[in-house]
C-alpha cells in the first residue's frame, strides 16, 4: 500500500513538473467555451439549430454554471491536493483557476440577462423586473450571492492588492467558500426534481472543506505542543 501511494505520489509530481502543466490545464479550461461559441454560432447561423437541443438559452446557462462551479471547486482543490502531495507547483494555478471560474460565471449571468431578460442594450433592458427576479426567486438570488463573491475576488487577485490589503487580502479571499457553497446551493435549488447531479458536486465541497478542518486541527496541535 504504502509502495503504491509513493508510485501514486511521483506520477502526480512528475505531472505538475511537466512545463507545459499550466498551458495544458490553460487550454483545457478554454475547451468548453470555445466549444459553447462553435456552438451558439452553428445554432444562430441555421447550421445545425438543433445542436443545443429545444432551449439553447437554458442549455447554455446550465453548460456554463456547470463549468463556473466546476473550476471554482478545482481552484478549491489546490491547496488540498499541494499539502497532499507536496506539490508546490499547484499554487501557482490557483489565481489563473480562479479567474477561469469567474469568467464562465460572467458568461452565465450575462447569458441571463441577454437571453432570458433581453438586457442587450439599456433600452430594452427592464431593470426593474430583473432586479424582482433577484430577489423573488431563492436559486437566483443566492447565485448572485456566488457571482459577487468571485467578482470581489478576481478584482482583488493581484499581486498588487495583495499588498495593500496584507492579512486582510487572506481574509477577503476566504469568500471562495462563500461563493463555492452559494453555487452548490444555486445548483440544487434550480432543479426541478432530479437534484443527484448537483448533489455530486455538494459531496466534493462537503470533501474539500472536510480536508482543510483536518488540516487546519492538525495545524493548531502542533502550535500547542509547540
């Protein structure tokens, strides 16, 4: 067993050490919206109107969602899995993640507001009803509870802030356990009857946090022997 991790553990940093490591997830992060935008061109071109299915608004907010919530619980990830393994290196994906996760969230939510509120212009834009939308329907409003969240936190993401908020830049970016838990919790609310799949990515943030308690114990004991 023990051979077996430590086999486990060399791939793991072999593959982090790989200098084409961060282009790879880069690009593999890219992926799915390049792979939105052929697709949305192919449907709003006629060349193949099918392809996001009978609703392509609601197919494309659930691509994006999913891709946001996605890379935000991998972000999330990376300090567990670098402690875990010793793989230092991962640290250095975790702004780039981060502002990944952002970025399909933006897309998610200007989706909505372009396609289901037909905000594609401050003419027609009706604000009022929107902002009644946020705060009569739960899943919606806790969603923006999450985009704020990581709005704050890809404003604050450079070195530069980092600086001028000192401990308290720690302490700010502590909201990414806000906004990974408000978009577990959007997730689960928008479903209609079928919640397993958004159960799925409960159980991985109920892991990740589970991790960092254990971590964090183990920390405090070693302070007191200490």
């Amino acid at each position: 067993m023990q051979r077996a991790w430590h086999q486990l553990k060399r791939l793991v940093l072999a593959i982090v050490n790989w200098r084409y490591f961060k282009p790879a997830v880069f690009i593999g992060c890219a992926i799915p919206l390049v792979d939105l935008v052929v697709s949305f061109w192919l449907v709003y071109t006629g060349r193949n109107p099918n392809l996001l299915g009978a609703e392509p608004t609601k197919a494309m907010l659930h691509l994006t969602g999913e891709d946001a919530l996605a890379i935000l619980l991998l972000t999330l990830t990376v300090t567990p899995a670098r402690r875990i393994f010793g793989a230092n290196k991962l640290h250095d994906l975790r702004r780039m993640l981060g502002l990944w996760a952002f970025t399909y969230a933006a897309i998610h939510l200007s989706i909505y507001l372009v396609f289901d509120q037909l905000c594609y212009s401050p003419g027609t834009c009706q604000f009022e009803a929107v902002w009644q939308d946020f705060i009569k329907r739960p899943f919606i409003f806790v969603g923006q509870v999450a985009f704020i969240s990581m709005l704050l936190l890809a404003l604050t993401s450079t070195k530069g802030w980092q600086r001028r908020l000192r401990k308290n830049w720690n302490r700010l970016h502590m909201l990414v356990f806000v906004a990974a838990i408000a978009g577990v919790i959007h997730f689960i609310w928008i479903q209609k009857a079928d919640i397993e799949e958004p159960l799925n990515w409960a159980v991985w943030l109920t892991a990740l946090i589970g991790i960092r308690i254990f971590f964090w114990m183990r920390a405090n004991r070693r302070r007191a022997v200490a």
